[in-house]
C-alpha cells in the first residue's frame, strides 16, 4: 500500500483526505468545529491493470484508491449472517473502494489480496500476531508478522505459456500432451467456489475443491472451450499435469507475497514462511 507518486500513476490530483464533509450546523447557527474525515490510500496492483478486459474501470489503472477502515466497518465484520456466507470481507472491500463503478467480484484474485492486506493495515496496523506452529517439530508459538513487508509479483509469464489474449494463456500439459487454456480467477469464481464447497457440506458430499478450482481456470481444452469437454478432461487427467497446471496458474497470477522469516523458539528450525490468515487476522485479540 502506498501513497506515494499516486499523481503520476495516475494522471489525477491526490489527496490524503477524501473530500470533508458538509460542515455541521449548531442550533444558532453556527458551524461546528467537529469535522471528520476519512483519510483515503492508494493501493498498488500487483497486475497494474494490464490482465483486464478494454471496458473495465481497471484497464491499464495501476493503483486504486480505497478509504481507511472505520468503526462502522467493523460492524460488517461482526455481522453472523455475513460470516456465515462467507460475504464479510468481499462487503467490507466494496463499502472502502472509493470508485463505486469497480466490483470486488470482478477484481482479479491478486489484486483483491492486495486490497485485504491493505484493508487490514488501515484498521488494524501492520503488525499481526497470530499462532503458528513449526513445520519441523509441531511446536505451536505466537509469532508476529509486518504486513508492510510484502511483495509485489506481477505475474503474466511461466516457461511454456503463450499469451492467446482476453486474458487466457495456452499451455501443454507434460504427461497427456493436452494443450490446456488458463485464466486467472476472480472475486466472482471464488465466491463460486465457495458455495459449491457449502452446497456439498451440506448434502454431506465429499469436498471436491481441487478440482472444482480446475473447472473455473481452465478456459480451453485442444482449442475446445465446451464445458462438457472441459469435465471431461478434468475427470481422467493425470495427477501430474493437474500439479503442473496449478504450478503454472500460480506463476501466471499476479499477487502479493507475504513470505516472511520464521525461527521456531523451541527447535530453532527456520524457514520462509507464508503469511497466514488467521481469524487474528481482521478480527485480532
């Protein structure tokens, strides 16, 4: 998150501030000295707007402004019926987008992390303690993490893809010699996700996320985009090409990496280690 050079990214006086309030009238008449704002941030994309369609309000926009955290958001976020949906953090997202023509279910997933990091640092501050326990010895400790370390990875490009625009990339599995098109996933696709894993909680059928995951990022299949032939494929795919193709998705995608040190307080093992979302998260003791 950064506020930094936000008049040249994007062509547009920024301020630190959004725009004050209409000043409160006292029963004499007077104004009231008491004015809030809400100060507004611009948040760097990892994508810089380059994997979007020509008619999206992010097409080629690098940073998007977003506004500070308030008391009153934390009421999204305590809301039991949000989070039984799982819609808290998509609701909190759009009610700080400044830009209300932007959609939280047509962000790239990349771009959204970035926002929730962001969201995060706004209210909470950078700093995030969470319980984590040691790969090595199973040790669980306290350990905290600066959410202001982080970097950005913009994605685009892996060995063996090629670009077939609409923002789609071909590439050809090592085992089955399929060539498979992929595209990155948005809001609206996890949200999907999502509920496909709820709906068969709830008939207490077995999850079946990696392969649902598969379904919405492959775009193609031998230059096939039937869905029927997508399935198809899926079904009988071998274990190696799917790992090869989610390997391949997670260079392709744009995002923010949280990778941080950890040293374990009681086996001394230490590692880079991915930063995780904990309900301390957006919900920190």
């Amino acid at each position: 998150m950064s506020s930094r050079n936000n008049e040249e990214r994007t062509g547009a006086r920024v301020t630190s501030e959004a725009p004050p309030t209409n000043p409160v009238a006292t029963p004499s008449g007077e104004t009231s000295p008491l004015e809030f704002t809400t100060p507004t941030e611009f948040v760097d994309l990892p994508s810089k707007g380059e994997y979007y369609a020509e008619d999206h309000p992010l097409c080629g926009v690098s940073a998007l402004e977003i506004r500070y955290m308030t008391a009153k958001d934390e009421d999204i976020l305590t809301s039991k019926s949000l989070l039984k949906k799982g819609l808290a953090i998509d609701r909190l997202l759009q009610n700080i987008i400044v830009d209300k023509a932007i959609k939280v279910d047509q962000l790239i997933v990349g771009d959204k992390n970035a926002l929730v990091v962001a969201a995060r640092i706004t209210g909470y501050g950078a700093e995030y303690r969470t319980k984590v326990t040691c790969p090595s010895c199973a040790y669980a400790q306290e350990h905290t993490f600066n959410l202001e370390e982080h970097i950005l990875t913009t994605g685009g490009a892996t060995e063996g893809c090629t670009a077939a625009g609409d923002g789609v990339w071909t590439i050809q599995c090592p085992q089955s010699q399929v060539t498979v098109g992929l595209r990155l996933l948005t809001g609206k696709d996890e949200k999907a996700l999502l509920q496909t894993e709820q709906l068969r909680k709830k008939n207490k059928m077995p999850e079946s996320s990696a392969t649902t995951n598969l379904r919405l990022m492959i775009a193609s299949v031998n230059g096939s985009n039937e869905m029927k032939d997508i399935s198809s494929f899926i079904n009988v795919m071998p274990a190696r090409d799917a790992k090869f193709l989610r390997n391949a998705y997670d260079e392709l995608m744009p995002n923010i990496d949280l990778s941080q040190d950890f040293e374990c307080q009681n086996c001394s093992y230490d590692m880079k280690m991915e930063v995780p979302f904990t309900t301390d998260f957006f919900w920190p003791k």
